[in-house]
C-alpha cells in the first residue's frame, strides 16, 4: 500500500480553507530549497493568520506529503506544484492532489473501505483512522474535524461525494441531482469527446470493462467513470454491472452514423434526459453565457464550487447547445433558437 513520507500526519483542514490559505502565501516561500517556519508564514501571509491556522495548515501538508521539516519546512516538488498551480490552473492541480491520494497508505485504506461500504460518515472516517494508525483521538469534535477534512479531498479529487457529513462513493455515478429515480451528472466531457467514448466502446461489440476501454482512449480510470455517467445519463451507454460498459442501441447509431445523424440523435436525447430540466430553465430572449450557465448549474446541483470548476462545467454544457443547435450566439453570448 502505498507510502507517506510524514508518517503519523492527516488533513486537518478541508480542501476549501487549504487552498484559500494557500493562494495567500507569497509565491518566494513556496521552494523546495528555501526552509520557512510557522512564524515565517503567518508573517508572510499577515492578516487573517495566526500560529494556529498556519500549524493546522502545515500538519495538512505534510499529511499530503506537500512539505517536509520538524520546525522549519519546505515545500516537497509535488507540494510546490500544487500550491502555484491551485491559484491559476486548478484541473491540473487536482489531478495532481488525485496522485497523491493513489499514493498515500491512508487514503488507500479509506478508498476500499469506501469501495466495500458505500458511505462513511466523518465520525466513522475518524474512527478508521483510531484503529488503523493508533491515534488516541476520543472528542466527538475531533473525530469530525479530520474525518471531514479527508472527506472533502476524497470529493475534490473525484472519488467520493461529500454532502452533509456523508461521504459517499462515487463510482461511476458521477456527480449529480437526481431526477426522480435517475441521477443526472454535471456536464463533465465535451460532445466530442463523448463521441470519442462511444467509438472506442464501438470496438467492443460485446462490451468491455472500464480499465480497457481507458486503455483504449489513453485515460484515467477515475475520470472516465465520470464521463461514462454522463453518457449513460444521455441513454447512450449502460453498465451491465459494476466497471463493465457497452453501447446501448442508441450509442451504436450514433458511431454508425454520419454528422447529420450524429447531431440530430444527440439534441434527441439530450432534450430526453434529464439535462432537458436545466434547458428548461432557460429564458427565451435572455442572454446566455459561461457566467449565467455557471450560476444556474451551481443552484440546480446545490454546490459551491471554486470559479474554475464552475466555468469548465458551464462550457461543457454549452458546447452541448452549442452542438444541438438549441442555443445560437448572439453579442456578447448565446440565446435559445426561437425558430
């Protein structure tokens, strides 16, 4: 299982507040040379810090393997990645967030039994940790405050979605809301690369597990489960079990047919899915745009997600209207075709 190199260390602080503090800290202290202690960093930071929030935000670190040090510290190369990229390129941040969580034994740990469990609420998180690692952590409030701060890393980085004190396993659910029975998934993948999907699924005419088909397309497991969501939430593949996916019927006329066709099966189905919801609350005559796209999408999926996500799942969706022909650009945006 995996190792970590801070033996003893977990998250402290939630994935939020570790990065909001860490887009404060000057960019001269995040170096894999340069040692720095607390003192230097609440110095360094200034308002708002305290010796506390910065050795709660230490002790996070250094669970994630991101500094090393007793006293004075320094940023590993993986830590300075992530702390210069979280303020610009986010996506790639947390992919690298995502490594190390593949890499880290306690993770790893937490990851099956979330695999075998479904859901771990922050308290039995907590507790894993107590009987797994020897901690002697006995307060309620303790319990909570590590459980969910590994619980929210484990929803940033995709493997699990952390609501109101559960984390429950994501899998190939993706995220969602539901809509009656069926839960519908954030845009997460452009319309081509869901055709791309599907006629890489199309040379497995008998289906495939997911680890082929991501060998297949060259990607990562975890994020092609989540595209996979999106497409079964559009009627174009299903899962006959667990990490095992085929075309359904509509999925193979897709492949089998030229753009034209492409296109006019693809509005069809997005217009009979559950994404026809989030259309429907788009005005006619209203102006469209990354911004108000993100807005309605944050609401319906009831998260609050930072700037950057926000804006990749709205040009997701916009490219689905974009391609279906609902939307057509206007100054300054998009608005609903009217005829």
């Amino acid at each position: 299982m995996g190792a970590n190199t801070n033996k003893g260390y977990f998250p402290y602080l939630r994935i939020g507040k570790m990065n909001e503090i860490l887009k404060q800290i000057p960019l001269q202290y995040i170096s894999v040379v340069n040692e720095f202690s607390a003192k230097d960093m609440v110095s360094a930071i200034g308002a708002g810090a305290s010796m506390s929030v910065v050795n709660n935000l230490i002790a996070t670190l250094k669970s994630l393997d991101f500094v090393v040090g007793h006293r004075r510290f320094r940023f590993t190369r993986t830590g300075a990645d992530y702390s210069v990229l979280i303020r610009t390129e986010e996506e790639r941040a947390r992919e690298i967030l995502e490594e190390q969580t593949n890499n880290i034994g306690y993770f790893a740990v937490l990851k099956q039994e979330l695999n075998r469990r479904k859901k771990l609420t922050i308290f039995e998180i907590g507790d894993e940790i107590v009987k797994r690692y020897g901690k002697n952590w006995t307060n309620p409030l303790t319990l909570k405050t590590y459980g969910a701060a590994i619980a929210s890393i484990l929803d940033y980085t995709g493997f699990g979605h952390y609501r109101r004190g559960i984390l429950r396993l994501r899998g190939e659910e993706g995220e969602g809301y539901s809509e009656g029975q069926e839960i519908v998934p954030v845009p997460y993948l452009s319309v081509e690369k869901m055709l791309k999907i599907m006629d890489a699924l199309a040379l497995f005419p008998e289906g495939c597990e997911i680890h082929k088909l991501a060998a297949q397309l060259g990607t990562n497991e975890r994020r092609l489960s989540q595209e996979l969501a999106c497409c079964r939430a559009m009627g174009f593949v299903r899962q006959s079990h667990r990490g095992f996916y085929e075309l359904t019927e509509a999925g193979r006329a897709i492949t089998r047919g030229n753009e034209e066709l492409r296109k006019e099966k693809f509005t069809e189905h997005l217009l009979g899915s559950g994404y026809k919801k989030l259309i429907d609350r788009l005005h006619a005559g209203a102006k469209i745009t990354i911004v108000t796209l993100g807005d309605l999408l944050e609401e319906q999926y009831k998260r609050r997600w930072s700037a950057t996500t926000k804006r990749t799942y709205a040009k997701k969706f916009l490219n689905w209207l974009r391609y279906s022909g609902i939307v057509v650009r206007v100054a300054g945006g998009y608005k609903l075709r009217t005829s």
